[in-house]
C-alpha cells in the first residue's frame, strides 16, 4: 500500500467539531436468519468502501507537519492508495474494509435478554434501548487527533437487528449519511450503486485560490472584490453578523462569547422525549399555518419538503407554507411558551430560532454534475428567526373557531418562510461561504447558542431523507420463511444521549407522520405536555 494521500476539507467542514454522527436504523429479523443477515451486511458493506475508497480514510485535526501552509485548524482527509495491480494490496485493503464494520450478538445481554424486537416495537422503541455505548462504533484511533471517517456496527438482538453508520460531523451532514446507508441498501439487495461523491466546498469553488496558497483571489470570479485578497475580503464580512448566523458561529467579542453565557446559565436536570405527529395532522397543520395573507414571494432552495412544488405564493390564495414551516412555528411557540411557564423571567427577552438548511441546491454552488448521488459533504448553513417572547407566545385561538387568517401560529410559520427566502439568497450564501473560507484561525470557534434550553430552539429536520422508504431487499430474511421480517426500516433514530439540546424532526415515516425529538427541562417538558395548542397536533 501506498502513503495516505492528504487532502484539505471544506470551508464548512473546517469549522464544524469532528463529531461522531451515528445513526441507528432497526429492522425486525429472524434470529434463524442473523447467520445469512451477517454475511449479506459484510460482503455489501466491504463492496461498499471498494467502489467509495475515501470512506475508508482517516479524519485529521492539528496536523503539526502543515503549520503554515494552512490557517490553524484545517481538518484533512486521509486515504490510503489502493494497488489494484498488486495481490498484497488488495488483500490488506479488504483486511481494512473488513475492520470498519464489526458485529455482535446482545441477545443475553441484561438489557435485551428478557424482551424481543418485537416486543420493542410495540413499545415504540424506547430510548432507553438505544444505548450510544452499546450501539455505536468506536471511530477513535491511539493518535488523539486522527478519527476514522466511517465505522459500522450491527447488533442482533433476539429477533432483529440495529445497524449503525457513524460518520464525523466535520466530513458528512445527515443527507450524506442517509446517501451512504442508501448505497449499501442497494448493494445488498444485490443491485449496482453509482460511486459516492465527496464534494466539500473548496476555496477555488468560492473565487478563492486555496488557503494555503496565501495569495489574492483569482481575477474576475468575485466581480467587485476580485481585486481583493483573502484578508481584505474576510476584514469586510467578519462585521455582518448575519453571515455568523448563518454558519452557527458566535460573532460576540471574548468577554461576551457563548462560553461566558453558559457559564451564567443555571443547571437544569433534562428529558428527551418522543412525540408523534400522524400524517393527517401534518396535512392539517400545514393547511392552518397556509391561510396568512400575504403579498407574493418567489420560492427558492432550502430545506422544506416541498422546495419545487410552487414557484410562486399568490396572495389572493394566501401563502405557501411548507410542513417545515408549520412544524418549525408550533415547536418554536410551545417550546418557549412552557419555558418561560417555569422561568418567567425569561419572557422579556427575544426569542432565537436557529433552524439547519441544505444548501445543495443553491445556486451559488456549482451545481452537481451527478444526478444520481447527492454532494456528500458539509452543506448546511442555519436560518435565524427572531421574536420578542410575548408576541411569539401569545394564546392560540379557540381551538373550535374557524382557522384566523392572522392566528399567530400562522404568522410565525410565514415569518419562518420569508427568513428562509431572505437566509437563502445566492448573494448572501456566497458571502457566507466566503466568510467560512477566510476565517484565519479555525481552531477555536464558539457556538452562536449555549441557550438552546432557556429562550432559544435549534431545530434541524431530517424530513426528506428517504430512510423509511429505502428497501434492503432479503437482507434480513426471506418472504417464503413465513417469519416477520423487515425490508424497510422500522425506527430511524439517534442514539441515546446524542445531539441533545437539538430539536429534530426525523425522517417522513411511511404512514406520512413524523417522530419530533425534543429535549427541555423536566419540569419545563411537563407543562409542554399539557400545552393546549401542543395536544391539538401531537401525540405522546
């Protein structure tokens, strides 16, 4: 085998945490069958990184041998050669593969020994079976500051099955991970999948010459500053706040950063919890927030469901709101609203909603030229909505009087979608994109938000991805056994204990509903519970 080759991630990479991303996926399956599941899963899986080599590379943090050439804190891939020519090479490379994906049986074990899966899902899978420590791989190496970039496990219980891809943060956002789990579902039900392209957003992308290079931009890319040099351009944007927003950074001088804040925030012990939202309540729930006048807006790219499905929001009809929106607007005003139930001091303050976009389709990117795999990488920047708590909390209408066209939930949902055309405008985009590629110093970056538990909501939704629908064939038992098993995914979840203080919305389940998973005080999740406008759309 050859020396790994290094190459420099993204602007948006570098200045995201190298972060495991694990997502579990749980499927019902025979245990006669786990024998036959293992071998499908480790033949597709090692098919998998040959035809994806760059999974099988190596994240790098703090790189001692490049400081200079790179501003502090650029993270690199690592990816070792492979030697198709050569017997011995191929042989480590399938060794490797092999490594990256590892399995084991917890059928005894004390927490599965004295329940099966399907018992489990008729419990809708409590969390508490979603242990991270039992679950999830391990992408850790003995050099502290290198991290594998793609570790699998799969575990048997009795009866089913957890698969998990875990992935880092500063490599792939969700839509990459869910792309690479579509890839090995087609492997195993034995059909071709196209390569995987890794596609970071590079400084040459943006107009820049790379960074570590240190020279002016290249003439004509960026019109107006195409006379400027990354310093120069990087001293004009660092003063809009907006564009710090939108990369979930804090742009607060040191004695006011977020690390200060939380310092000042009191410890509250928390409850994550499940709620279900069924698909005929989403379509009602859209429908209601959709019936706010307001004048006419172009659509444009961003992370709503239905992104293509109207070019235009006509007034006499009122406005287009996508089930992002509607879902968005309730989680923001319940949220805050039992917050500030339990800490009243809280209601004079302005409201933060920070919620993810995808940026795929923007059109200040280079638009992919291949249809059949999306970009994977790093391309999220966040939208920022603000409200002063009392008007983002006010009492909902009577629940039995015909739908108001200025109800407030309605409001918030078109405020949630004219940021969203605002935040998404190309012009904007590149200058945020510029601005992650000029930072000088990515090593110590701070949160916009430690306050995801007092007056602010992070939301991020995982909606469009198409995990619930992405069939894996016979993989884990065949139709003539007669037994249950599954082709589908029966739970799309994060492990226990991950990612919480972040408000998500989970993939579209088959049925058309959604599972929501929120985190707040204990106290805080209890008057959420009894929220009277929360109990008229969701369950649980």
């Amino acid at each position: 085998m050859a020396s790994p080759n290094l190459h420099p991630l993204g602007c948006l990479d570098d200045i995201m945490p190298d972060i495991d991303v694990p997502l579990v996926l749980s499927f019902r399956c025979p245990s006669a069958h786990h024998p036959a599941t293992e071998a499908t899963l480790s033949h597709s899986f090692t098919s998998l990184i040959h035809a994806n080599y760059w999974l099988s590379g190596y994240i790098h943090s703090n790189l001692k041998e490049l400081e200079g050439k790179y501003r502090p804190g650029t993270k690199f891939l690592s990816i070792q050669s492979q030697d198709w020519d050569s017997v011995s090479g191929v042989s480590e490379g399938t060794k490797e593969n092999t490594s990256q994906i590892e399995f084991q049986d917890l059928s005894q074990h004390v927490l599965y020994s004295s329940t099966s899966y399907p018992e489990l899902v008729a419990q809708d899978m409590p969390s508490r079976y979603l242990s991270a420590e039992l679950l999830v791989p391990d992408r850790s190496t003995p050099d502290l500051n290198v991290k594998s970039a793609l570790r699998a496990r799969v575990t048997f219980i009795r009866d089913g099955i957890f698969v998990v891809l875990s992935t880092s943060h500063a490599l792939m956002d969700a839509t990459s991970l869910s792309a690479v789990f579509g890839a090995w579902a087609a492997i195993a039900r034995g059909e071709p999948s196209p390569p995987l392209s890794h596609g970071p957003i590079l400084s040459a992308e943006l107009g820049l010459q790379d960074r570590h290079e240190k020279g002016a931009l290249q003439n004509g890319t960026l019109e107006q500053n195409s006379s400027l040099d990354p310093s120069v351009l990087y001293a004009d944007l660092k003063t809009q706040k907006k564009l710090w927003w939108m990369l979930g950074l804090d742009y607060r001088p040191k004695a006011h950063s977020s690390a200060i804040i939380a310092q000042n925030i009191p410890a509250k012990e928390t409850l994550t919890k499940i709620f279900k939202i069924n698909g005929d309540t989403l379509t009602r729930l859209k429908k209601y927030c959709s019936q706010t006048e307001t004048a006419t807006l172009n659509e444009t790219v961003g992370d709503s469901d239905e992104s293509k499905e109207v070019d235009t929001i006509d007034k006499a009809n009122g406005a287009w709101i996508s089930t992002n929106d509607a879902l968005s607007a309730l989680l923001w005003r319940c949220m805050v609203r039992s917050r500030i139930r339990t800490a009243p001091e809280l209601s004079s303050r302005t409201s933060s909603l920070m919620s993810a976009m995808n940026m795929r389709s923007s059109p200040a990117l280079t638009p992919s030229t291949l249809s059949y795999s999306p970009r994977l990488a790093n391309i999220v920047l966040y939208i920022i909505n603000t409200s002063p708590i009392p008007n983002l909390v006010s009492s909902p209408p009577n629940p039995n009087a015909h739908p108001s066209t200025t109800s407030a939930l309605a409001s918030t949902a078109l405020n949630i979608r004219s940021a969203t055309h605002a935040y998404t405008a190309p012009e904007l985009v590149a200058q945020a994109l510029q601005l992650a590629a000029t930072v000088p110093d990515v090593s110590r970056l701070g949160l916009v938000y430690p306050t995801w538990l007092e007056h602010d909501v992070v939301i991020s939704s995982l909606l469009r991805l198409p995990l619930y629908s992405t069939s894996w064939g016979n993989t884990f038992g065949k139709p003539e056994s007669g037994e249950l098993r599954s082709e589908v995914p029966d739970f799309v979840r994060w492990p226990g204990k991950v990612f919480e203080g972040i408000t998500f919305v989970m993939p579209r389940r088959r049925d058309g509903g959604v599972e929501v998973v929120v985190t707040m005080g204990v106290e805080d999740m209890e008057v959420l519970k009894g929220d009277a406008e929360w109990r008229r759309y969701v369950e649980g």
